[in-house]
C-alpha cells in the first residue's frame, strides 16, 4: 500500500488539530497521525518542526506547515482548488477568512480557553473567556438566522475552522442552550461526509 505523504501532529482534545483532521477527511486525503503532548511538543525534534511548540503541524513530503488556517489553506490550495471550501471571488474569499479570523481570535480567547483553563491548566480568566464565548455564541446566533453555514450557503473552511470549539463548549462550563441556530449550523457540520467528532472531555 502506499505510504501516506501527509503527517498531521495534534492531539485528541486539540480543536486546533480536529479542524485540520476534519479537513484531510473531508477531501479524503491519506494522511498519518502523529500525538504530540506537551511532553513530545518541548522536545528540540518537535520544536525544529514549530519553534512556537504548537500543534497542529502538518508536513508534506518536505514541507512543513504550522498553524491551523494555514495548514487549511495549503490543503485546499493544493489539493481541492477548484472546491468551495476556500473560493476565490473576492467578497466570498473575504466572507471565509473572517471566519477565520474569529477562530484565532474570539473562538480561541473564548470557548477554547475556557475549556483549556479548565481541563489544561492553562493560564487566564476563566470569567472573562466565558464572556467572550457568550459574546461570539450571541453574535454567530444571530448571524445564523436563516443560514445553514457561517460564510456563504455551503460548508467553507469557516465552518471546519470554527466547529470543534464551539461544539465543545460546555466542556469549559459555557452552555450553548440559548443558542438554537448555533445548535442547528453544528448539526450541519456534523452531517457532512466524513465527519468525525472531537474527543470529549468531563462537562465543566
Ligand atoms: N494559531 C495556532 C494555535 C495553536 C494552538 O494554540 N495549539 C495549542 C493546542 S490546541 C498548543 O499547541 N498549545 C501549546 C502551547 O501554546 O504551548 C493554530 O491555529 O494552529
């Protein structure tokens, strides 16, 4: 059989890497699997990969990537160009990259670092973070009223970008019960061909 050229380095609770595992299956792409826990991410091998010591990384032969919307960006870029999951008409490639763009900001200061204060000790204020996700989860509610995806009428990288947080919410002790259309656009995502759900962790 031949041998997977694409190496994906995540770990089981990492949104970060589930967004990027999503994408590999989603265009049905051959890849490895590599975990990389804090122990493996201070290592001087991983860090020669991402001197940040970050997760997800994805190499491709040669190449190394870091970054999880960059990572998605190559794959489509190299392998699906002419899907629309990344298009390339001007206001609908803006429409997704803002997505993007909340992932790294509003979804990973809120929903994801409340659950990482929680269940990584990682360093912050948990109130705060769980206002920033109330904030978002207020704003993407109403913005999905009357949509089934975030940026335009089918599934792009915004939806894969911002799902797994989201959908893990509650494991950082923020209820996404006020929430319906949120609720009904993380049904979407889960509908598609190939989805596979990110581990999950005790609710907080
Ligand atoms: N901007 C990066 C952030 C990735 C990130 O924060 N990864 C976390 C795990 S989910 C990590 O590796 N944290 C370890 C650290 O920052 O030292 C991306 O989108 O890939």
């Amino acid at each position: 059989m031949k041998q997977a050229q694409i190496t994906l380095y995540g770990t089981p609770p990492s949104g970060h890497a589930h967004r990027v595992e999503l994408l590999l299956r989603m265009l049905e792409l051959p890849y490895s699997y590599v975990e990389a826990p804090a122990a493996v991410r201070n290592t001087a091998e991983f860090l020669r990969l991402n001197p940040l010591g970050q997760i997800p990384v994805l190499t491709d032969g040669e190449l190394i990537l870091c970054d999880s919307a960059a990572i998605m960006v190559y794959l489509v870029k190299k392998y699906a160009p002419n899907s629309t999951w990344l298009p390339e008409e001007a206001v609908a490639a803006a429409q997704v990259q803002r997505w993007l763009a909340i992932a790294a900001g509003e979804v990973r200061y809120g929903p994801a670092l409340a659950r990482a204060i929680t269940h990584f000790g990682y360093r912050g204020d948990l109130s705060i973070a769980r206002e920033i996700a109330h904030t978002l989860l207020s704003f993407m509610n109403a913005h999905l009223t009357g949509s089934r995806f975030l940026a335009l009428n089918q599934p792009t990288l915004a939806d894969l970008a911002c799902y797994s947080y989201i959908a893990h919410a509650s494991e950082g002790g923020i209820s996404l019960a006020e929430y319906p259309q949120v609720r009904a656009w993380l049904a979407e995502v889960e509908a598609l061909p190939h989805f596979k759900p990110m581990q999950a962790l005790p609710l907080a």
